[in-house]
C-alpha cells in the first residue's frame, strides 16, 4: 500500500471563461482605479501593485481600459486554477502530466465584436505603454501562438513585440521551441510564418503559454489550455491568416513574421531588471487584421520591471516540473518556488529530507533542468517561511555549512539576462556561467532539537494592533 494516497485536487469550481469573468468573480482582490491616469505612468502604478490592478480611465487611451498583477504571488495563481493555495502546485503538477484536451474551433465569439483590416488597421492605437526610463518604444507583452507546420500544435509564449508603425513591428522571441518552429517553416521553403497576439484571457491559459521545456512533439501549449483548466477552449478562426485563435479573449492581432528580416534592434528588459541583451536582431512583423471586443476591451500589460508578473509567469509550469521530478525520487514536496526576488535565476526547494543524500540530488536535477533560471538552487526545510527572503536568508546562515553544504558547478548554460555571466564570443547572445547548489535545510548531524526555531510566548496570537 503507497503511504499516501493518490492526489485527487479539490473539484475545481468551474472557472471563467474569460478575464473580465475572472477579474468580476475576484473583485475583492482587483484594484480598481477610475481616476484618470496617463499611459506613462501605468508601468510604474502597476509595479506597486501586488494583486490585480484595473486602469478604467487612460487618459490617451478612451476606449481601451488595461490590466496588470494577476499571478505575482501564490494566492493569485491559486485563483487563476480555482484550488485552494495548498492544492496550487501539485494540481498544475497533476494536471501537466495529463494528456492535451486540445481545442474547440467556434465560429463566432466576443472577439470578433470588432474587426479591422486593411487600412483600418492600427496597433499603435492599443494602450501599450513604455516599460522602462532605457527603452524608446512602447513593448507589446501579449500571448502569441505559432503554429508548428509538421504536427500542427499551436505554440504559445509571451515574446516581447515592439511596434514601429501602424502595421509593422518586431518580435523577440526568447524561446527555443519557437526557434524550431520558424527553421521548420523555413526548411519547408516559407518566407513567411503567421503569428497571432491574444490580449486579456484568462490568467491560467497564460500560467500554459509559458511552458517552456520538454514537451516537443506530443502538444502545444494551447493544447493543454483545456486541460489546465477543466474545460473546452474555443478557438475562432483568424480573418487573414490560417490560425484559430481564443474566441473569449480582449483583443487580438495578426499578422506574420518575415522570415528573410533580421532588423537590429536595441535591448530588452529582462527579468533580472537589466537591460540586457543590450543590442538585438528580430524578425520583423506586420500587421493585417485587430479584432476585440466592443465594449471597452481590457488590454493585458505584463509590466516587466522592477518586481512583477514577469518574474514570476514564465517560471509557473518550471516549478510544477520540478515538483513532478522531485515527487519522482520520492521526495513528499512542500513548495517549489522561482522567487519574484530571485530575478528569474534562483529556485527554492522546500521538503522533509527523507535521509540524508536526497537534498544533493534534488538540487542537481533543479540545477540540470531545461531552462536557464536555475543558477542559485537553495533546498529548505518546511519550517521555513518561503514567503519571507529573511527567513530564507536565515535558513542559509543557520543551516549551512559552507565547507560541506553547498557545490559549485562550474561552467553550464548562461541566462541572456545573467550580467554576472559571461558573454559567449560567437554565440551572442548566449553566456556562460556557473551554478551553485545550496542546502539550507535542518539537519540531525549535532543534535535534532538544535534546528528548533525559538518564538516569543504567545508568538501568533498576541497581535499589536488589538493594542493601538
Ligand atoms: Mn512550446
């Protein structure tokens, strides 16, 4: 008999299909703000945000309202999945090992309550705003979707999209899976790819979009997006371009990708808030049909500096794996977490040792893992407040002997956005750097009772402010 029975999430309340559903039905953790507010300063409002934030009134912008914060910490991505927080990760865990549900293709939906094409045509009427005091442009953060051309998966990733003018622009994009795709299209002797922006769905088809990792040739990530979620996804077929695309989203834009383009183009803000790469070559995009909603579409923004959404969305799913890879050496895991304050290069384990050997090999498969955000791996104890950098930064000064605690790996896959890490010469914009893998949980080896945490009498249940 397995000591624990098998995980069966809470039934999931039946999610919105929508975000405007979503943000209605958590109303009591959405920010409204119905003062007018320039669109130059919705980046720097949104990033003191910690839960949703609603822009109503942008001044420039009359006919759009925007939204930001949806998934920055664990309450909210709890809500984007309908569990409660305890049953969060080992059900977008459970549910990644299912097999995809696939999508649903409708002929009408609420996206398509307004259609331009042709002249009509203008994305920089969105309320994109500027994210950082480095960048000149306005940086389109929205959902894309690809289609693979030899299996037909649909392939999504937030790829940062830069426009330039009425119907042009350029993409960044930062995954590799994508970079398969367009040498597929390539070999297969296309000059063109088409490509379409979902902005404003719902926050859990963007906790699948960020997948990134080893799921190649069985699904694309919006296959998956009914299974995350419980439900049929419907698809609506696109005006200009082969594609189906979310027929409950805010607004969407297609276009294609010009395969033979490689424009130079300025950085990025990457999620280490630096502005690196600092110089970069994108495919160009242009732009041939917007459609949305008519009454006053949400635009999406994931503002991408200081302390966001963006540190923490793409690495959603790399904690769910990591869960299942740890979970498979028989590891009973409390969390996995890639930090906000970890700059997307940092991940903290928490788990009960089961003895002594398991916390090296949980922290190699974390620092071994497909993507370049595991440089700083720390293992902690459950008594460890995950929540708290103090905490944590505790546990490594209490728990750790240097000497015999933590491994230096040197010379493994650089992040783009690592300073730290060595530029490679000839393979710009990849670096080089090494890992380090660090055990700051309670260990037995000079007295158990010694990793007990002292509190104050009555700590938790004496509150001041009952006294002020
Ligand atoms: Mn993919």
């Amino acid at each position: 008999m397995p000591d624990t029975p098998p995980f069966q999430p809470a039934p999931t309340a039946v999610l919105d299909k929508d975000l405007r559903g979503f943000l209605e039905r958590h109303r009591d953790l959405v920010t409204v703000i119905g003062k007018p507010v320039s669109i130059e300063h919705v980046g720097a409002l949104s990033a003191q945000s910690e839960r949703p934030i609603l822009f109503n009134n942008i001044i420039e912008k009359p006919g759009f309202r925007l939204c930001d914060i949806l998934v920055k910490h664990r309450c909210l991505q709890a809500r984007a999945l309908g569990v409660p927080e305890s049953d969060y990760l080992r059900t977008l865990a459970l549910r990644l090992r299912q097999p995809p549900r696939g999508l649903v293709t409708v002929d009408a939906g609420p996206v398509k309550e307004v259609i331009r094409t042709g002249a009509d045509v203008d994305w920089t009427a969105l309320p994109v705003p500027i994210h950082s005091d480095q960048e000149k442009h306005p940086y389109i953060t929205a959902m894309n979707i690809v289609r693979d051309p030899e299996t037909g998966f649909y392939n999504s990733s937030h790829a940062g999209t830069t426009p330039l003018g009425p119907r042009h622009g350029v993409v960044s994009f930062a995954t590799p899976h994508t970079h398969r795709i367009i040498a597929k299209y390539r070999r297969m002797g296309h000059r063109t790819m088409p490509i379409a922006l979902a902005f404003g769905v719902h926050p859990a088809y963007e906790i699948m979009a960020n997948f990134s990792g080893l799921h190649m040739d069985l699904w694309g990530e919006m296959d998956m997006v009914g299974t995350l979620m419980q439900m049929d996804i419907e698809m609506v077929p696109c005006e200009t371009i082969p594609l189906t695309v979310p027929a409950h989203a805010e607004i969407v834009v297609e276009g294609t990708i010009d395969l033979d383009s490689a424009e130079a183009f300025e950085g990025v803000v990457g999620p280490t808030s630096y502005y690196l790469p600092k110089t970069q070559t994108l495919p160009r995009m242009d732009v041939s049909a917007i459609t949305m909603r008519a009454d006053r579409p949400i635009y999406r923004n994931h503002q991408s500096c200081p302390a966001t959404d963006h540190q923490v969305l793409p690495r959603l799913c790399h904690e769910a794996m990591l869960y299942n890879r740890l979970t498979e050496m028989g590891i009973e895991v409390t969390d996995v977490r890639f930090p906000t304050w970890g700059a997307a290069l940092s991940c903290i384990l928490q788990f009960e040792t089961p003895r002594p050997g398991y916390v090296n090999d949980a922290l190699m498969a974390s620092m071994g893992a497909p993507w370049l955000n595991t440089k700083m791996v720390v293992a902690i104890s459950p008594d460890t407040n995950i929540d708290d950098p103090g905490d944590v930064y505790h546990a490594i000064a209490t728990r750790c002997d240097p000497a015999r605690d933590l491994f230096v790996v040197p010379a493994t896959r650089g992040s783009l956005y690592d300073p730290s890490a060595e530029p490679l010469e000839g393979y710009f914009p990849f670096r080089l750097v090494g890992k380090i893998g660090i055990d700051a949980t309670a260990k037995t080896r000079f007295g158990k009772s010694d990793y007990d945490r002292i509190y104050p009498r009555h700590w938790g249940k004496v509150r001041l402010e009952d006294y002020l």
